[in-house]
C-alpha cells in the first residue's frame, strides 16, 4: 500500500484529505508543521508527500529542500492558496513533482498523486539501474546475447518463458510483432539456447529483396548461370547449414518465390542457379513478420502450406507501450551502448525525460527508443540527458498525453452520433490542448488566455461523452 504524508497547518484541511485517500486505498500520516513532519519521515517511510507551501514553522521550499536531500525517494506535491507561476517553475526544478493551487478538486489531486508516485517510482528505478542494484532483477543468462534486455515487466517474463521452452527443440517458429519489437533480438536468443548454438545464425531481411535476386539470394547461383553471374555464390541456406536461419518480414515474398522456398522447406535440399547438384540441408528456420498471415492467407498474398511449415511455434513479440517499467531498464542499456559508440560519457537520465520517455506511447517500439537516447546522447552538452535533447514531437506529444490520463479526457466521438454538439465538444477540446502546449501546459496560464478559471477548465478536459 502506498503512503502518503499530509504536511498542512490548516487542520480540516488535513483531516478531508486524509478521510478522502484513506477511502482509495492509501495509507496515509498528517503534520500540522514542518518539524513534526521531518521527524514522522525519520520513523517510517513514504512514498509521496502533500506539503502546504506556507506552514508555521518554515516553508514549501523549505520543507522540499530538505525532503529531498535526506529522502530522495520520496516524491511531493507542494499545495498553496496562491498562483505563482515564476515559484511553480522553481520548486520543479527543484525536484517537486508538481505544484497545485486551492481549492483543491478530488479527482484532480486523485490522479496527480497517482502520476506522481508511478513518476517517482520510474526515478527511482532508474536510480538503482546505474547503482547495479535493482531489486529483484533476473539474471542474464550465458544464452541471452547482448542486445536482448531481460525486463521486470510480465509480458517480458513471458516472452523468456517461451524462448526457453522452444529453444531445445527442433521446432520452426513464426516471431509475431510490430517493427521495431526485437524479434530478430528473440530469434538469436531462441539460436543460442538451442544445440545449434555453435553453428552460423543467418539473418535474412526479406523486405528488402528484389523479385531478380531473391531466388539467388535463397539458394544461390553457379557462375556464369545468368547475365551477370560473374562468379560462384553461396545462399542463405547453403551458408546457414548445420544452424538457424532468420527470415525477417516473410509476407513480403512473392507468390512465386514462396513456392520454390515450400519445396526447400520439404525436401531440405537446395540447388543452386545453374546447376543440377543438390545439397542436403540441416537448417532450422525461424520467421518473423508485423503482418497477420492469417488474413494475407485469405487475401491470397501468402500459402497457407508454408505457413504451416512454419507455425510448429509462435510466439507474440509485445510492443514497448506494454512493457512500462522495462522502459528505462531498455533506455539504460542504450545509453551505455551509445556513450561506448560515440565515445561519450553521459552518466544520467533527468527526471523530466524519464517521466516523457514513460509516458511516451513508442509507435516505434524497441528500435526509436534506441535511436531516441543515441540521438540524446549525442546532443547533451552534459552528463545528463535533459529534456531539450529529445525531440520535439516526443517530449510534446508525452506532455499531452499526460494532461489527457490527469483529466480523463476522451473526444473520440461514436461515428453513428453525428451533432452540432459533438463537433462543439471536439473542437472546444482541440482549442483547449492546442492552448496547453503554447503555454508549455500551465494549467493556471492556460485558463487565463481561455478566459476561464481553473475550475472550469478542469471540468471542459472531463468531457468524455459528447452526448452529456
């Protein structure tokens, strides 16, 4: 159960807040000063604190001054009856998660206090990355090559629960996943925990074949077979003989030559161009593809015969939007591996990025995560990434995505329901974030230029239903 400690010198004020998380399932302590507070922190510890900016005894800067030099694990959320944007801005960079204004609206601190413990909990992840001493952590083992990241997350213990399963066996498998998941990163693994471990892993990207050179590619050629065929060449198969062969975006080949690779999937013997010799093969095949060959099947692009020949195995590559936590755990390793690439010595991730790249939906999965921080690492002037380093469509479209999970907004409007008033809801959203982003998402700025109050403004980004 997470805690939380109330810091308020206003009493009522504390014992509403208190009543109001204890109901949603926190376990909650309350000071009425700044001192008490600092000694309930030395006798038992919390994951997030409320502080009121103006107390009794000192102040929220104060108080946060303190709070994260001896509790830097602990996140807080400074509370004040004034609108000051300039001491907003401060007591961010000074480690606050956030800083909110009276009156204070239930389901506006509920989700804040939520963003705020999974934002602090992502830091301090982080933190014990770089230390070496996340808890818990499963063990790299001998046959996990280097670029495959063992996660925490259950989407990512099961995908190495089915690696080990399959890997022994001699079964071909079908790699399911979006580009940029790490499926040719799974092939390898499932290639180095299998008896072939010690014999060549051939990776073969189908996508970028030309219908002339595929067949040559597959199965090679005899010199002189065709114009052009100036000397002897080995195929993909010939040269993954003994071991494993990747295929990489399989929907891609033609028809035409995924009848000749059904026949070499058969017989397991392959005849180079031009000549009449046939050679026995020892292959095991492993394919990938981001395409559903179940409906390229019925569509007509793909033979349902090979895909049998195939699917002994298959196994669903998660995207990274379903792998949270595994998100810095992939970010470290890439920072390490860019600092050793571009001989730089960038050490950290700031706060500020790690909260973008978690909240970040990854369209691009494993693959623009990577080329995300070797870019960042490139551009930072210092041994932290800080958030100017990321690019802009990123670090906006997580800001976004931010104010939308805190407000619970929702504009998809049912296409059956066509009205003047969905259309008035939708656009007034637009308006709303467009509003936000100019302003770097000040909530308080933001409701000024709408000329609107805060209030009001929170109650517009709730409109989920347009029929409400």
């Amino acid at each position: 159960m997470n805690k939380i400690l109330i810091v308020d010198d206003e009493v009522n004020i504390g014992i509403l807040l208190s009543k109001f998380l204890t109901r949603n399932g926190f376990e909650v302590s309350t000071s009425t000063n700044g001192n008490n507070a600092l000694e309930i922190m030395t006798k038992e510890p919390f994951n997030l604190v409320l502080c009121d900016y103006r107390l009794e005894d000192t102040d929220g800067r104060e108080m946060l001054r303190k709070i994260k030099a001896t509790y830097p694990d602990t996140g807080v959320i400074i509370i004040t009856g004034y609108s000051d944007i300039k001491l907003a801005v401060e007591l961010i960079k000074m480690g606050a998660y956030d800083y909110i204004t009276k009156p204070l609206y239930p389901d506006e601190i509920l989700n804040t206090i939520n963003k705020a413990i999974e934002a602090q909990k992502a830091i301090n992840q982080h933190k014990n990355l770089i230390s070496g001493t996340i808890a818990k952590r499963e063990p790299k083992e001998a046959f996990i090559p280097e670029e495959f990241i063992v996660g925490l997350e259950a989407a990512s213990k099961e995908l190495l629960k089915q690696i080990k399963l399959v890997a022994p066996t001699n079964f071909s498998v079908i790699l399911n996943g979006a580009s940029g998941t790490g499926k040719e990163s799974v092939a390898k693994s499932i290639h180095l925990n299998s008896p072939r471990k010690d014999k060549p892993f051939i990776a073969m990207d189908c996508g970028s074949l030309t219908k002339e050179l595929a067949g040559s590619e597959f199965f090679g050629h005899e010199k002189g077979s065709f114009t052009g065929a100036l000397y002897t060449k080995i195929g993909h198969f010939e040269m993954a003989n003994g071991g494993t062969l990747f295929l990489d975006e399989i929907s891609n080949l033609s028809y035409e030559l995924q009848a000749a690779l059904l026949r070499t999937v058969q017989e397991r013997k392959v005849k180079r161009i031009g000549s009449t010799k046939e050679i026995d093969l020892d292959v095991r095949i492993l394919v990938a593809t981001n395409e559903n060959l179940g409906e390229a099947i019925q569509k007509g692009r793909f033979r349902e015969d090979l895909f049998h020949r195939f699917n002994e195995f298959n196994i669903t590559v998660p995207p990274l939007r379903e792998r949270g936590k595994d998100i810095m755990i992939f970010a470290e390793h890439f920072l390490k591996e860019a600092n050793s690439e571009l001989n730089r010595s960038v050490t950290d991730i700031s706060d500020e990025v790690i909260e973008c790249l978690m909240t970040y939906n990854w369209p691009g999965n494993i693959r623009e995560l990577k080329n995300v921080i070797r870019r960042a690492t490139l551009l930072s002037e210092e041994n932290q990434i800080q958030l100017k380093a990321l690019p802009l469509e990123i670090s906006t479209l997580a800001k976004t995505s931010a104010i939308e999970n805190v407000f619970g907004a929702n504009i998809a409007v049912n296409s059956n329901k066509h009205s003047i008033k969905n259309a008035a809801i939708e656009a007034e959203y637009k308006t709303i974030i467009n509003v936000l982003k100019e302003v770097n998402f000040n909530k308080t700025k933001a409701a000024k230029i709408l000329k609107i109050d805060r209030k009001t403004l929170y109650n517009k980004m709730k409109l989920t239903n347009p029929e409400n």
